[in-house]
C-alpha cells in the first residue's frame, strides 16, 4: 500500500463540510487592519530587543555555576597536590632517618665500618703503554 500521498485529489472518504470548516479556520484574515497592527506590534517588538546579541550572552547564565566549578576544580587539585608533597616529603626523612640510624647505630655498637672497592685489573704484557694512560704521553 503507497502511504505517501504526492497527489493534491480529495481523498474518496473527504467530507466537504469539515473541508470547508477547516479552511475558514485556518485562513489568512482578510482584514487590512489586522495586518496593520500585525505590523506595528512586530516592529515593536524589534524595537523592544537588544540591538547587538552577541553570541557569548547565552553562556551568561552559566557564569555562577562554571566559576564554582572551576573553584572546586582548583582546590581539589591543589589539595591533592600538598597531600601529595607532604607524604614526600615524609617519606624522604623516614629515608634520611633510617640511612642515619644504619650507619651511626653500627658504629655506636662497635661494629667495624668497612670501605671496599675493587682492586685493579692488569693488563696483559704486549698491551701497548700509550693506549693505556693518555695522560703519560
């Protein structure tokens, strides 16, 4: 069944009364004077408006709650940062402390501190002594 209707015919089930009722009420007015004040309350109405609209004035109404957003936005960063610093910074005398303990607590209790490094290697005979040291030339 073809739903789209692309012709302007009556339908065969039209009834002309409810036709004719229907285009008396949606109808232009045929009265002059009711285009007339039409005109004049259009014009001022337009008179009545702002002249420039800019197109950041409908943002003007989110300006409260975006500025308390991003007040919030800010302390939350801000305090997560300082927490973040202050357990640092904690953690970094923990650190200190326990290096200081190891070492000073060893040596209160007579335990030998030790510095060990690695001896030097030889080198074999037939290397030659120039490559060795630069600075001895």
């Amino acid at each position: 069944m073809d739903t789209k209707r692309t012709d302007t015919t009556r339908s065969p089930g039209a009834d002309p009364s409810v036709t004719a009722l229907l285009r008396a009420t949606y109808a232009a007015p045929k009265d002059d004077g009711y285009w007339a004040s039409f005109e004049q309350r259009v014009m001022a109405r337009l008179q009545d408006a702002p002249q420039v609209v800019q197109w950041w004035t409908s943002f003007s109404e989110w300006r409260t709650a975006g500025l308390i957003a991003a007040t919030l936005a800010l302390l939350l960063a801000g305090g997560t940062i300082a927490r973040d610093q202050s357990r640092q910074s904690a953690a970094r005398q923990l650190a200190a402390g326990a290096a200081y303990d190891a070492v000073f607590n060893a040596a209160a209790e007579g335990d030998a501190i030790a510095f060990t490094g690695r001896p030097r290697s030889t080198t074999p005979d037939d290397t030659a002594a120039r490559y060795l040291n630069p600075l001895d030339r």
